[in-house]
C-alpha cells in the first residue's frame, strides 16, 4: 500500500491507485489566491506546479494492523 500526503492529511491507497494520482497531479496547475490588504482586493494566480507530493510504502502487516485500530480516539 502506498501512503501519499496533501496538505496535512494522509491517504492510503494501493499503488495502482497512487500512479493514477501522481499522474493526475502531474498535469495539474497550482491556484492561488491572495489577499492585499490595501484596497481590500484579492489577486488571482495560476501557474505551473512546483510542489511534490510526499508518498511512501507501507508493508501490509502494518496495513491490516492499523486498519484493524480504525480511527485514533482524540484525547482530552
């Protein structure tokens, strides 16, 4: 299973899946707006991707163990 990060969550997915992502995101373009604060007016920007995206291979002992756990209770 592969583990690929976006922004501050993880995701799991089988390695098929994962190329089919990475691929995906390979012909995506970034959007970004920003907020100037003279004026109150937001500017608009779409330009080429230059971030990678984190991923990595979990075993699948370690798979079928967590998805055993299921969600982590939050704690107090």
């Amino acid at each position: 299973m592969i583990v690929v990060t976006m922004g501050y969550s993880d995701y799991v997915m089988s390695a098929k899946d994962a190329f089919t992502l990475s691929e995906i995101l390979s012909r995506a373009e970034r959007y970004e707006n920003k907020y100037r604060g003279s004026g109150n007016e937001n500017t608009f920007h779409v330009y080429e991707n230059d971030k990678p995206f984190p991923m990595h291979i979990i075993a699948d002992d370690i798979y079928r163990m967590a998805k055993l756990a299921g969600k982590p209770t939050k704690e107090n």
